[in-house]
C-alpha cells in the first residue's frame, strides 16, 4: 500500500490544501467521497463557524478528512479545542513551530502533518513528531516559503533528509504533475489551485472565473517582509508594487495591505481590491469542473503517464 493513502485511510494519494476563502465543507466533502483527503481551512474561519463547517462536513461523507490550521491565526487555543471536540482525526498545521501542538494533538489521537517550505524545516518537523510533512514549492499559490524553492528541486532535497512520508505540493494540478512529484520522492501530492476552480469551492464565481484567465505570468510572489503571498496581479496587487517604488517601511506595507483583503477578493468577488491568492498553475486550468471529475481524470492521467514512462 502507499505511504499515504494508508496513513490516512484514502483510496488515491491526493489531498486537496486547505485554501482560506475555498476550503469549506462542501469541498472538502467532495474530496473526501472522491477517494482524496478534504481538508476545511480554518484560517478564514471563526472557532465556531469551524465547529459547524466540521459537523456538516461528518454528516456530508463517512470518509476521512481534516483541519488546516494556520499558526499565525489568532484563537488558536479555541481552534484546538473545538478539533478535540468534534472527534477530528487529522490535522494539517502550518505558518508556525511544528512543536507548539504537536504532541498535544497526538496525545489525542490525532495523525498530524505539518506544511514546509525547506529541507531544514522538514527535518524540525520530522523532530516535533508529526507523521509526514507537507513540501511545498515556490510556485503554489498562498503563503509561501521566502527561499523560493521550486518543488522541482524541493522535493528530493526534502526526501533525502526525512524518514517520514512526504507530500508534495506546488505546482501540481494533473496526473502528470502528481506522477512527476512521486518519481521525486514524494508518496502523495497535495493540490490546491484545481481544487479552487471546482463546482464545490466556496471561493466566488468572480475569483473561479479569473483563475481559468490566468496565463502563465499572471501571479506573483510578493509582500515577503510581511508574509510571503503569490497573488494574481490585479489593481491591489499593482498598487503593492508602485508601493514597493518608495522602499516602504514594514507598516506601510501593513496599512496598504488592511483587514480582510483575502476575503474581499477570493470570498468576495472584488476582483480589483482584493487579494486573488493562487498558484503558477492556474495557467493551465481552463474549467471548473465537479470534484469528482477532477479526481478521476487526475488519477486517469496519471496512470495513463505511467505507462507512457515505463515505455521509455
């Protein structure tokens, strides 16, 4: 059996990111009945709108499925607790030290992976105890690490130091890509901008329609004194660069950036002032489609390329 799928329980080792703005029940439901794992992201979710999307989610499949939880997010100590609660049976930690709750969720039962963006953080992980890691290239989409490592050369510079299973992530939206990652190293891949261009995201019908006009080209990693974001380049986007002209100060940056700007454009629709957080990729995703389509033709893609490499 793989790594993954019998870590987790799934029957294809595909696990969908848990996307602020994109990642509700009705996604990581789909995912989760589709043979993946789903994956609720609860960095755009208050602790009790969390709760809910949690029981919709275990009345939506009898299928595994996680939490992606930001470690940057304020009410983490009530994010925890409501996982406990609920009987959540994997979690998906990120943007933080591996050691602040891993052992607390083990203690619980609970599988934990932890995202990273370097072999270095890889191996702290692999030290706090978490069950696999998540390795993530420069060109996802979302926070992201400031080495800029593409997952090309991430993945078996991570693989060559952990003993854990690995995940890869960035960059990867078809059968090809997943098979391209695995025969680097990984035994699963996690895929986030085609999972936001599905008929289940919660993301608007604005944000969806602009990711299938994204060529490639069209995004960008930036803000990295703040928080490192790969966005699509739109007016906010262009007013962070003319920003970037002066050589602002950290606050400056914080000011131009406000609250909720995620929200505003991938919950939203304000496609000129909102933040369009997505990956490399979206250049060659062309429809939205149902999950489990998306699936399906994935793992058909894949063992169709398989065969086609073996033929070599």
């Amino acid at each position: 059996m793989n790594k993954i799928t019998s870590l987790f329980n799934i029957k294809y080792p595909i696990v969908q990111g848990g996307m602020i703005w994109n990642s509700g029940y009705k996604l990581a439901s789909a995912v989760s009945n589709a043979g993946g794992l789903g994956l609720l992201g609860a960095g755009s979710m208050y602790p009790e709108v969390l709760r809910e999307h949690i029981q919709k989610c275990k009345k939506a499949t009898d299928k595994p499925f996680g939490v992606n939880v930001p470690m940057l997010y304020p009410n983490i100590e009530e994010i925890m607790q409501i996982i406990v609660e609920e009987g959540v049976k994997i979690v998906f930690t990120s943007a933080g030290n591996p050691k602040t709750w891993t052992q607390f969720l083990k203690d619980k039962g609970i599988t934990v992976v932890h995202v990273v963006s370097s072999s270095k953080f890889a191996l702290k992980a692999q030290e706090a105890g978490v069950d696999a890691v998540v390795a993530e290239g420069f060109e996802a989409g979302g926070h992201n690490g400031r080495e800029e490592t593409t997952t090309l050369t991430l993945i078996p510079m991570v693989k060559e130091k952990i003993k854990i299973p690995l995940i890869a992530a960035g960059g990867i939206a078809t059968g090809r890509g997943m098979l391209a990652a695995m025969v680097l190293g990984a035994d699963g891949v996690q895929m986030g901008s085609r999972f936001a261009a599905s008929v289940e995201s919660s993301s608007h019908e604005n944000f969806k329609q602009t990711i299938l006009e994204t060529e490639e080209g069209g995004t960008h990693l930036t803000l990295k004194e703040l928080a490192p974001v790969r966005l699509i380049k739109n007016k906010f986007y262009n007013d962070v660069q003319e920003l970037y002209t002066k050589c602002p100060s950290t606050e400056e940056l914080k000011a131009l950036l406000g609250r909720a700007r995620a929200k505003r454009g991938m919950f939203e629709g304000d496609l000129a002032e909102g933040e369009l957080e997505i990956g490399q990729i979206a250049g060659l995703i062309h429809d939205i489609k149902p999950v489990k389509q998306i699936v399906d033709e994935v793992i058909n893609e894949f063992e169709t390329a398989k065969k086609e490499v073996v033929a070599y």
